[in-house]
C-alpha cells in the first residue's frame, strides 16, 4: 500500500535511514567474518589483456576523492557506475586495513565480470578509503553525484548507456536523489543490489530498473521486493519497466563467502584470509538484466 500522509512518508524515511545504516554495518561485519565461513576458491584474477585503466579525481565538497574508469577494448563502451554499500569501502570494495590485493575486493571481481561482458565501470575511494582524503563536509550523496558527475565524461563512454548500480546503502543514495542524476545525463538504466529503498521513493526512479533481493526476511521479500516492483507497476502516469529478482537464501548484504586459493606448497587449512564476493547468483543476473536493455536499445 502505497503512503499517503506525511507522517507515514516521514515515518517511512526514518526506517529506511536505520536499515540503510544497519546495512553498512552488517556489510562491513560480512567481510570481517569471511574469515571464519565455509568458502569455496576464489577465482583467479581476470586477465588484464584489451582492458584500459584511466585514473582520476574530483571533488566532493572538501574531499578529493581518487576515482577510475576501466574500459573493455571496444569503445565507446555501455557504462556502470558503482555506488558502494558503505562509506567505509574502497573502489575495490575493501574497508581500510582488510585486504592488500584489489583483485579480492568485492567491486574489483564485480568489475572484472562487467567487463568481460563488455561494460565499462567507474568506481571511487569514499572520502576516507584508498587515495581519497577525508572530507568534513562530504557526505555520500555529494561523492555520489560528484562521480557519477566526473563518470560520464568521457569519450570512451556510450552517453545513451549509462547505468546506476547501487549495493545495499548505496540504494538509497541512487534513488534518494536520482532526479539530480538525470539532470547530469539521463539514466538507461538503475540496478538495486540487495535494495533497501521502499515503494514510496522508488516511483521517482523511472529508467529501468532491476530489483534485487534475498528471502531471508517478510521485510526483504515485501518491503524491499514486492512492494516496490507493485507500486511501479502501479505509476499514475504510465507503468514503469521493473524486473524484480529474489535470490532464494542469500545473505541480506548479498555477499557470498570465497576463499583464495593456497600457495604453492601451503595446506588449505594454512592459505590466506578468506574473502567474500557478490553472489554468483546476483552477479548473472546483473550480466543477464545489462545484456537484455542493450539487446533492446539496439532493437529501438
């Protein structure tokens, strides 16, 4: 049921900003208990051969926030830029002080799969992480649009394929001010990893949007799933293109724990930290929801 009083749409912004800061917690708790899950190995890194790295910054208030592009060989390429989960997270998808290999971050073996597919990526250091500074004043909306602001500048990127993937907290900064991200360059594309946006907000996001959650909880399944693919099926003015994905049993971060695989004359038992990745299942369909807006731009 779509809110209709302002005490129930303040009522509402106030639990999604306590599930969003619950959601970066648990995110940054995932990662530290990766260690102590059953895993399986962790991929090997993706060959860097045909793939471009470009370097950059911009500003975010009083934050100089360090960024990249990384580009597949054929150019102008379709693009994704990564919102990260928490504020405490490198491009990577690393918390400061966690790992020293890019390759095991999250967003590094999201990215490589991304470009596998032919996508471009952009993704930053929150002020803090990485090469960023700190940043008083920044907050994550400002390094948001300030990103996405720097990402689609570019002459390597496809400008009518532009794409807004935001993971768990990031979902709220995606749609909390996606009409600011529309005024930069119109959107073909949003992408909800393990969404904790609610129906009211999400009939303001009207490109295309792929909803992902897990079953773990009535809240996940209805509050963050259900709900809003309804309420945009709903949309006064016309319906709005949704594709709603429940991932059966993942965790709420949508994290799956990996581990790396042992060197050379070391045991299992003795290989390095373990890690955690997007799950498998998220990830395809990512690739698999990407594949089908490009098949269908090009038919257009």
């Amino acid at each position: 049921m779509t809110e209709t009083t302002s005490g129930r749409h303040a009522g509402s912004l106030r639990y999604c900003a306590i599930r969003a800061t619950c959601s970066a917690l648990a995110l940054a708790a995932a990662l530290a208990d990766a260690a102590s899950s059953q895993a399986s190995p962790l991929p090997q890194a993706p060959t860097s051969a045909g793939i471009e790295l470009v370097e950059t910054t911009y500003k975010s208030v009083d934050a100089t926030v360090a960024a990249q592009w990384e580009f597949p060989a054929r150019t102008p390429a379709p693009l994704v830029v990564i919102v990260p989960a928490s504020e405490s997270l490198d491009r990577n998808g690393l918390p400061p002080g966690y790992g020293e290999d890019p390759a095991t971050g999250i967003y590094s073996q999201l990215a490589a799969k991304l470009l596998d597919a032919g996508f471009a990526v952009f993704r930053y250091d929150a002020p803090g992480t990485g090469r960023s500074s700190p940043g008083r004043y920044s907050t994550v909306r400002s390094t948001a649009l300030e990103g996405y602001t720097r990402a689609v500048d570019h002459a390597k990127v496809d400008p009518d394929h532009v794409y807004l993937l935001g993971h768990a907290a990031g979902t709220d900064t995606v749609v909390g001010i996606y009409s600011r991200y529309e005024a930069v360059r119109p959107l073909a594309g949003v992408i909800l990893l393990s969404n904790r946006v609610g129906e009211t907000d999400m009939v303001q996001v009207l490109a295309p949007t792929l909803l992902i959650v897990t079953d773990k909880t009535p809240d996940d399944v209805y509050q963050h799933g259900q709900f809003p693919a309804d309420a945009r099926s709903r949309f006064a003015d016309r319906k709005l293109e949704t594709k709603l994905v429940t991932i059966p049993g993942a965790e709420q971060t949508m994290l799956a724990p990996i581990a790396p695989i042992p060197s050379s004359g070391a045991s299992e038992a003795a290989g390095a930290a373990k890690h955690a990745s997007i799950d498998p299942r998220a990830v395809a369909a990512i690739l698999d929801w990407l594949q089908a807006q490009r098949t269908s731009a090009r038919r257009n």
